[in-house]
C-alpha cells in the first residue's frame, strides 16, 4: 500500500507539473467492484477547454494528450458551433474547426487495423476534406427551415409488412405510418433523391422502419441527391421526437444471446423485431448519404426507439455519410454487432450521439459531433455511452475503435455569453460495465469530462 501510495504522490507531481492537463487514477482495485465500471482508454486526444480531461483513464495514455484552455490555440476559428447571441436558435454551422497548421502531436498508429490513415486528429485537419462533401444538398445539419412537401393527400404510405421487393422512387413522397417491418430474404430499395416522412409518435403509432434479420435495404443517396427521413410536422413546428427511426437487425455476435428483442418493437410475426447470431460478417445492406431528422422516441426509461438502431448487425453492412439532426434520444445506438461506419455528423442531439452496448465491436470513423448546450436527457447524456454487460465477463465485450472524432460541447459554445448550460451533458465519453473501447486521434472541445470510466 505505501508503494502504491509513493507512485500516485510522484504521478501527482507530474500532472500538476502539465498544468493542462488533468489525470485521476483508477481506485484500489480491491476496494472497487468492477462490474459497472468502464475500462475504455483514449490515446492522441486533443482536449480543449474541457473541465476535466480525463476521468479513472489509463494514466499511461496522459503523454499523448494535448490540452488547452484556448481553443484558439490549436483551432483555426472559435465561432463554429456556437449559437447566436440574437437568437439561440440559430447556430453558426458554416465555420468548421479546422486545425492551425503545425500541430506538434504524435498520433496513435491504425497500421494492422481497417482505419484510413490520416495525420491529424479530429474529423478535420487543417482544412476540411473533400470527402465530407460539406457543400453538396446532403450537408444539411439544421433543417428547420426546410419544407419537403408533406401533402396527406399525395403521400404513398407504407404500413404493416414489406414482403416483397420493392424500390421507392424519388417521384413519389412516402409515410411510414406505425412500424412497418421489412421481411427475412427482402430487399428495400431507396432511389436517390428520395423524402420518407414518419408518422407523428401519438399513442404508440410512431412511424418506424424496421428490418427483420435476413432482410436487406439498397438505399444509396449521393451528395447532390440525398435521401431524407424526416417529421410531417411543418416549418415552424418541427421539434425532436416526433417520429420514430430507422431499425436494422442482424445475425452478428452479441452479449445479449441470439434472439433478443429491440427496445420498442412489437411486431405481430415470429421474429418481427429479434436480433442475434454467429455470423459476424452478416449484411444488412448497403446506405449512404442519408439525413435523418427529428427522429427518436422514449417510451420509457431504457426503452427507446432511437434515430438510427442496430441490433447485431455484421460486418459486411455498408454505412457511411449519415447526418442525423435533433435526434429525440440517442442518435446512433448499437446493441452488439461488428458493423463499421464512417463520415457521421449529428447536431442537437438530446441524449447521445453514439450509444454502444452489449459487446458492439464495429470502428467508427471521421464523426463530427454538435451539441445543444441548452438541452440533455433526463438521464444524463453523453456524446458517446458506451456500455457491455451488467454480468461481469460476459463475451462478447463492448471494444469498438473510435477515430477522428471531433465533438463540439457546451462550456465552448457559451463561452463569454450569460447563460447555463445543461448540466446534464455529462460529456465525451462515459464507459461502463467493463466496455473495453478505444478512442484514439481524436480532438473533445468544451466537455465538463472529456473521457471517463466512473
């Protein structure tokens, strides 16, 4: 005990040396117990203007930390973000954190993994990379103003079952009206272009479209032609929440067993709803260039439907830029899996923006993250929950790998402006249960705790 204590002085000292930097060691192991806590690291992160860096962490990760309290110091501008002082809701998404050149910071290595190598930190680098196709009609983070045409008269509507192949043409304007269930062996084909609205979520009936295991979406938009799912609600009335989202189901390994129903699902067919397997290079398709808006339902506490949920789905799923604004709950939710996923961006997320459970051992890649300094679940939100088992050694463990994550939060947004945030943004990233993921290369902007294993 006196070693242990020698060792946590001299580790003191060093920190208060790096006056930045903030670093609390994990608790005596033998006066801890470990099933509800978190054993996810974070290497290469830039954090700025961050209360605490880093919470219960690996201590040996705090050498490849940078952290300031000026953004300024290392970001090109320091309005991105930000809401405007004229009127709070309204957000300055055009500027971008892109870094100032020069950036002295060695980055942790992606050799041997599916990562693509970059040599910056964050979902940026100096510039912002063309492969985000920020000036294309996809890149839409705040769609308030905007009027696709709901027309109840004109609306084709989609209910029940999907039990045959179909193709939804952008001619045409389609509602989801409560949850309609693509069938094992279907395939759903998306055409670019195309507008799907959710029914209102009244009574349970919240639009949701979900895909049985087995079942398969073709739904690839590009930059000029996106395909949007959005709320009926017109401009001037669109709030998170109003619909319910987008569920995939796969085959792929879980912690939970192989044949587990999702949260808010209930279907009238045998297996309506269940996910679980062996295959972990299972496919659930292929989806790009989708904006997801206004979506996400809790019905009760832990028992939500979210934006955009995947139960187990494998690895040969193709997912790459998606945009899911005011999400109603989580924005991205995973329950098990080994799907990847790249280009992400969320705003105004009301819980959190990526949420990783029951074994979900997939990479995320490039995700840019803005908050609502204003507006937090109930239950306390994060920008990433990642979480495993509530039994202790269940397998598969939660150990996704996270990169050039940038994440935009409150105590940034507000700063030099009179007013709180909501204190219950709990910040970067809160990993429990064991969860062993890795967030590496990566840049947490005005998170009250960057990254922590309570």
């Amino acid at each position: 005990m006196k070693a242990y204590k020698l060792i946590y002085i001299l580790l003191l000292c060093l920190i208060i040396g790096c006056d930045k930097i903030e670093i609390l060691l994990p608790p005596e192991e033998e006066k801890i117990d470990k099933v509800g806590t978190g054993n996810t690291d974070a290497r290469s992160i830039l954090f700025l203007k961050n209360d605490t860096t880093t919470l219960y962490v690996n201590p040996d990760s705090y050498e490849s930390y940078l952290s300031s309290e000026n953004v300024g110091d290392f970001i090109s501008n320091e309005e991105f973000g930000k809401p405007s002082p004229a009127d709070l809701n309204l957000y300055n998404l055009e500027d971008f954190p892109t870094l100032k050149p020069g950036l002295d910071m060695v980055l942790e290595s992606t050799e041997g993994t599916s990562l693509q190598l970059v040599d910056y930190p964050g979902a940026f680098g100096t510039f912002v990379d063309q492969a985000w196709h920020v000036n294309s009609n996809w890149w839409v983070l705040d769609p308030q103003f905007i009027d696709y045409g709901y027309d109840p008269a004109t609306v084709v509507t989609l209910s029940g079952r999907i039990d045959t192949n179909i193709t939804l043409t952008k001619d045409n304007k389609y509602l989801l009206s409560g949850q309609v269930f693509v069938e094992d062996g279907i395939t759903l084909t998306i055409e670019a272009g195309t507008v799907i609205f959710g029914s209102v979520s009244v009574a349970g009936g919240a639009g949701v479209l979900i895909f049985n295991r087995g079942a398969k979406i073709n739904a690839n938009g590009t930059p000029e032609e996106p395909i949007v799912f959005t709320t009926t609600a017109p401009v001037g009335t669109k709030n998170r929440g109003q619909w319910g989202g987008v569920v995939f189901l796969g085959k792929a390994p879980n912690n939970k067993g192989e044949d587990i129903l999702v949260e808010g699902i209930q279907g009238t067919e045998e297996g309506d709803g269940l996910y679980g397997g062996n295959d972990p290079e299972d496919s659930s398709g292929s989806f790009s260039y989708w904006r997801v808006e206004y979506a996400g339902v809790a019905i009760t506490p832990s028992n939500e439907i979210n934006s955009l949920t995947f139960g187990s789905v494998g690895s040969k799923t193709v997912a790459h830029h998606i945009i899911i604004a005011n999400a109603g709950d989580d924005a991205f939710q995973w329950f098990g899996g080994t799907m990847n996923i790249s280009y992400v961006a969320t705003f105004s997320t009301l819980d959190d923006d990526m949420d990783m459970d029951s074994g979900y051992s997939g990479t995320v890649q490039f995700a840019y993250f803005i908050r609502n300094p204003f507006a937090a679940d109930k239950g306390g939100a994060s920008s990433f929950e990642i979480g495993s088992s509530n039994a202790l050694g269940i397998q598969p463990i939660t150990s996704a790998l996270i990169a050039n994550v940038t994440v935009v939060g409150p105590l940034y947004q507000l700063e030099g402006l009179d007013l709180l945030a909501d204190p219950k943004y709990q910040g970067g990233v809160l990993s429990k249960e064991a969860a062993e993921a890795l967030l590496i290369n990566s840049v947490l902007i005005g998170c009250p705790v960057g990254v922590q294993n309570p």
